[in-house]
C-alpha cells in the first residue's frame, strides 16, 4: 500500500521537474539580436594601417558604463589599394585617368566626357571646367589651391574646378579609435544626421600624443555632420579593415553649389587637409572577408563594435529587412550593418550598440 501510494507522488514531481527544464530553455530564448554576440576581431585589421599594435584599454561608452575597447591608432593611408585618381587632365582623357562621382543613387565615372558634359548632366550653363581650344580641364595644382576650393566659403575665384587634393599635401596624419570588443545594445537605436553638427571625433576623443589627434568636433572642413540631439555621438560611422574612415556623406551639395566638383577615387574615398585620406561610399575595393554561405562579404567595423557589410549578397541582391540603422540580425553574424548602395553618398544610418567615448 505504501510503495503504490509513493508511486502515485512520483508523477507530479517528474511533471514538475519537465515542466521547470521547458520554463527554463523558453527563458533562453530572447529576443533573436541577443541570441548571438560577436566580438571585434583585432586580426581582421591590416598591419600595414597601424601606428601601433591594437591594444584593450577601459573606456566609458555612450551609455555612461565603462568597457573594455580596443585602441586603433591607423594612420588613414590604405595599404591595400592606391589613391587616386581623382580629376582627370583633359576633356579625352578615359575613365582610367579619373574618380568617380555619386549623384542620385547612381556611380559615374568621372572622365573628360562627363566634365565636358557637366553642364548637360546639371541643366546649368554656368559649367565650363576645361579651356574649350585645349580640352584642359581646370583643376586645383597646389595644397593651397586644395585647401581654398575645399572650403565651405570658397571664392568665386575657384568656380568651375575639379578639386584634387593629393596624398602629398598631407604628411604624416595619424588617428586614434576606440571599438568595444564586445557590443553593447542600446536601449535606443542611435541616428545619424547627415547634416552640421556632432560631436568628437568617432571612436572616442583622440589620445593627446599624436600629431594629427583626428578631425575636429565639427567633423571637419567638409561639414561633415553627427547627430541631431547628441552631441558626443559620432560623427563619422566605422572603419575598414585598412584602417581608413567610413565618413559621414560628402556635403554634395556644396561642392556643386560652388560650381567645384571634388571626385571620389574608385575606392570611394578622397582626402582633406584635416583628415586625410576617407571613404564615402564603399565600392568593393578594400579588404573584405567573404563569406560561405552566399551572404554579402565583410568590409569593417562600426563605431560600436557591430561589423559592417557589403550592400548586396553573392548574387548581387540588396537585402530587405534591415532597419532604420540598416542593420539585422542572423545567427551566423549576430546583429550588423549593410551599407547603403555606393550612389547613395551613404554607409549606415546609425548605431544599434553603445560608442566608446
């Protein structure tokens, strides 16, 4: 009687105990962009960028806690691509003798038929960039030519110019970045605005021990521009594994209200004075990591830890279901970011992870 009354307590008890191991295996199951986490991994950086040797120090994030980050002193000189050329010579000269430019969605090859023909592709007369005997297209020759037509207040004096400002106006530049080695989600998405304003420089404010401690708050010369709202977020949205700058979309606007044009080379990037050499637009030509599974390749980091990928898959297909910071989430990769098309003058349009200040 007693051994078939404890027989009887026995299934209640191992009811209880199934029924707790399906509670505690439901609890695990969060919300898919916490499932998995993937650190920074310091190796995907080219050497050849590096001041110094990636460390980890303590930093605060945006979110007032404190992190472990990695410090990535580069000194935005790509090493895994030439730079240039920007302005081509003469209205003959092929694509190969010029950049590219970005205008509605759309990449152009900057060659002397699209500088004759600036003022059809504009609807405006105002174009002449070339002396119409010779087929020489005008173009900045100097550092101080460069610095004059890429300032916001540039004078008439340099209307109709193709600004080209060249790697040897620059020197020696270095920049000082700071990545959290895991990612940290924000309660908040955090929005980038493409217009002035910002905060410090992305990745944290630069070390005081360098030469050049990395563009002003401002975002530099060009009006590059941070958030609405906040001033500490950066300004700029995330590095290539060569350790130059995704930066935030040229001020196309006023390059073309002052009748300059200041091509991008077919890596997207360009240099100012401030900040060296910088990308715009990512057109597949620095260091990427494919991947095995037909998804888009892997071209670099954002400010907050989170990797960056290309725009399209393996079969050229742009994905769907990123939001409004143009990320998502699988669990191969963790949550991430997509770039925006090249045309677009755009990488990502936010941070889903806490920033290093």
């Amino acid at each position: 009687m007693i051994k078939h009354h404890l027989k009887i307590l026995a299934i209640p008890v191992l009811l209880f105990i199934f029924t707790g191991c399906k509670d505690k295996k439901s609890n695990t199951n969060t919300t898919a962009d916490t499932e998995v986490t993937i650190s920074v991994k310091k190796e995907n950086f080219l050497s050849g960028g590096l001041v110094e040797p990636i460390s980890i120090v303590s930093r605060e994030l945006s979110d007032g806690s404190t992190a472990d980050c990695y410090k990535i002193v580069v000194t935005s000189t790509p090493t895994d691509h030439e730079m240039g050329p920007w302005c081509p010579g003469n209205i003959s000269d092929d694509a190969s003798a010029g950049g590219i430019w970005l205008e509605d969605g759309k990449v152009y090859d900057v060659d002397g038929e699209f500088v004759k023909n600036l003022s059809t592709f504009y609807d405006d007369d105002t174009w002449m960039m070339y002396n119409s005997e010779t087929g020489e297209i005008t173009k900045t020759s100097s550092k101080q030519e460069c610095e004059d037509a890429a300032n916001p207040n540039v004078g008439e004096e340099y209307e109709n110019f193709c600004v080209e400002c060249l790697p040897s106006y620059i020197g020696d530049i270095t920049h000082t970045y700071y990545i959290p080695v895991t990612p940290k989600k924000a309660a908040k998405p955090y929005a980038f605005s493409n217009g002035p304003g910002g905060g410090p420089p992305p990745g944290g404010r630069p070390d005081d021990g360098h030469e050049r401690p990395g563009p002003p708050p401002n975002g530099g010369p060009e009006g590059h521009g941070g958030p609405n709202g906040n001033s500490t977020m950066p300004s700029n949205r995330g590095l290539a594994f060569n350790g130059v700058i995704f930066n935030a979309p040229a001020p196309v606007d006023a390059i073309l209200g002052a009748y300059t044009l200041a091509p991008f080379d077919d890596a997207g990037g360009h240099i100012n004075l401030n900040e060296g050499y910088h990308y715009h637009a990512a057109t597949g030509v620095s260091k990427k990591i494919e991947q095995s599974d037909n998804h888009a390749a892997m071209i670099g980091y954002a400010f907050d830890g989170y990797g960056i990928f290309g725009n399209t898959d393996a079969e050229g297909k742009a994905y769907t279901d990123l939001d409004d910071s143009r990320g998502h989430y699988d669990e191969i990769r963790g949550y991430h970011y997509h770039v925006d098309n090249a045309g677009n003058n755009n990488f990502i349009d936010g941070l889903r992870g806490e920033y290093a200040l």
